[in-house]
C-alpha cells in the first residue's frame, strides 16, 4: 500500500502554516483530502481555490445541487470523507 508523509499542523511552517491556518479558519480543522497535499502547499492553495469557485461561485447549479454532485461522486468513487 503507498504511503505519504503528512506534515502535522505542529510541524507545519511557512506556506504550509498559512494553508492549514486557513483549512482551520474554513473547516475548523484539517481533513484528510486537505492534509495529503501537505507535501506541496501550493498545490493544497490551488485545489482549495478552485473547489471555492466550483462550490460557491457563479453556477447555473444551486449550492445543494453541487454538493449533491459531489456527495454522489464521492459515493461512486468509494471515497470516505
């Protein structure tokens, strides 16, 4: 099974800091999904952004509709968030 380093909210620094601070800010704490991208922070920044514009930006979609998308989705794909 692979296996990747997780940097801890206590060994974060840097950017890193600054994206879980945020994660914190917006979850009130770090989920796995945010966590994984700990390797590279910039990433995590990105994919933060972008899931901001596709879930709460202008859609033809309502926000239920989305998260309905997402939640079948994840369902499908077997994913445990």
């Amino acid at each position: 099974m692979p296996w990747i380093k997780v940097f801890s909210i206590e060994e974060a620094t840097g950017f890193l800091k600054e994206q879980y601070d945020a994660a914190i800010k917006r979850a009130g704490r770090i989920w796995n999904i945010v966590g994984i991208m700990s390797q590279n922070p910039r990433t995590m920044k990105a994919s933060m952004d972008m899931y901001g514009v596709i879930m709460f930006g202008q859609s033809p979609l309502s926000r239920g509709q989305r998260e309905m998308l997402a939640t079948v989705t994840s369902s499908i794909n077997h994913c445990l968030y």
